[in-house]
C-alpha cells in the first residue's frame, strides 16, 4: 500500500502570528515548524506501517523553507518525500492549493491519503475535501480514530449528537483530528536515515503547466492590524449592579 500523508510548515503555535498588509502571513515574524496535526496523520500511516507492508510518502506545497518539515517526516519514518514548491503558488488560496496537491498526488500515485483536518494558520478545515474532489475519490474528514486494511478505510467521528462510524474504498483521502494519534519522536537513527531518502522537488512545470489556467482566485487586497484591546467597563455594586449590567448589556444589543 502507498500512503501518501500532507504535511504544511506553520508559524510556531506560540509565537504571534502578523499578516503582510496585503493579507498574506508574514513567516519570516517567527520560526517555522511543521504543523502539529500532520505529525498526528504521520503516526497513522507509521502505525500502519509498523505491522504490515507500507510505503510513505510525506508531501508539502510552500517555499524553499518547508524542505526542514519533510526531513523530519523522513527522520520520524517516512520513506521518501515531494516538495511542490514554485513562484507561482506564492500566496495560493485554497483553490490553487488543492488543485496543486492533488497534481502531485496523481504524479506519486497512492492508495491512501492522510492529512491533518486543519492547518492552525488557515484554519481553513477543507483541503482534504477538496483534495478527494480532484482526485475524484471518496472523503472520510475529521476522523478521530482510524482502521485501515488493504482494501478499505473506517474511522470514527465525532458530532453534535454522538459518534459516527464511517467508512470507505480505496484508494480514498482523509483527514484526522487531534484525537487520532500521539506522534512519535525521531530517533537518532532515523534522523541519520533521513538524510539518504530521497526529497523530490516539482513545479507547476513538473506537474501540469496549465493546471491552474482558467481556475480564479481570491487575493487580499488590504489587511489592517486588529486594534488593541480596551479596558472594559467596570461595574461597582453600590446596591444598583444588576440594573448597571442590565443597562450595558442592552446598550451592545446583546439582550
């Protein structure tokens, strides 16, 4: 089985997180890591791996950076790695992204692909989704739990109202939630191995020089800083509190 697994390098989690003033994140305020969710899509595959006959691909689209993400998938167990990194793609929308992961995907071939249900920088939640519409193959998102065989994928879901069984065919996509996995640390061997696997680079060019004609796109035209947060309004009990509370809480509209 080929398992191809999507990984994103993000902004750390703790640091604080800026946007250009057209709207683009700027990477370069703080480090860069890889995003925490993918490691957990990772271990899926890895688990997998460990006690049957696997192959894992660790793919990513962003700039020349994002090569370090990969080499710590291949340092945790990975076999081999795709870099789909082109000018071109700079600042791509959710639409560009998709429509590019999924070339790369097509070109490595795979049975199963395993990615994190969001990315914590764009919170967008549907590349999987979309991923699975190009590729023309069924979905299985937000899984907390994961079975795989040869021939299906079944997870878990969690809703609203409970717990939702669900599964699919292969060759299918799918997406995980923090739930599903605790990542494994790389070992020194595997960081050693690591730096023998092979990492391949594509462009647009490698990929389908006229994948993204006639597909639109959504650019940010301006971005402005959120302004600083204010010192709220202090309400002292002297017997008339509650008509204090009342009376500010309909001034917002919010009773």
């Amino acid at each position: 089985m080929k398992i191809v697994v999507l990984v994103k390098q993000v902004p750390d989690t703790w640091g604080d997180r800026t946007l250009t003033s057209s709207g683009v994140l700027d990477r370069q305020a703080s480090e860069s890591v890889i995003d925490e969710i993918n490691e957990r899509a990772l271990e899926v595959a890895l688990s997998y791996q460990d006690s049957n006959d696997a192959e894992i691909v660790a793919l990513t689209m962003g700039p020349a950076s994002a090569t370090d993400v990969l080499r710590k998938c291949l340092a945790m167990g990975a076999d081999s790695a795709v870099h789909v990194v082109d000018d071109a793609l700079a600042g791509s929308d959710l639409g560009w992204t998709s429509a590019a992961i999924a070339a790369a995907i097509s070109k490595a071939g795979y049975d199963l692909v395993i990615a994190g249900n969001e990315s914590t920088d764009g919170r967008g939640g549907v590349i999987p989704a979309m991923v699975a519409e190009h590729l023309g193959v069924p979905h299985l998102t937000f899984l907390t739990s994961v079975e795989i065989s040869p021939e299906r994928i079944s997870g878990e879901r969690d809703t609203e109202n409970g717990t939702v069984s669900v599964h699919a065919a292969l060759p299918a996509v799918i997406s995980v939630t923090e739930r599903s996995a605790e990542p494994r640390f790389p070992s020194f061997k595997g960081i050693m191995r690591a730096k023998k696997k092979p990492l391949d680079v594509l462009t647009i060019a490698d990929l389908d020089p006229d994948i993204l004609s006639g597909m639109g796109r959504s650019v940010v035209l301006t971005a402005t800083q959120r302004p600083a947060r204010s010192a709220g309004t202090k309400v002292v009990d002297e017997g008339n509190a509650g008509n204090q509370l009342a009376e500010f809480l309909a001034a917002e509209h919010l009773i």
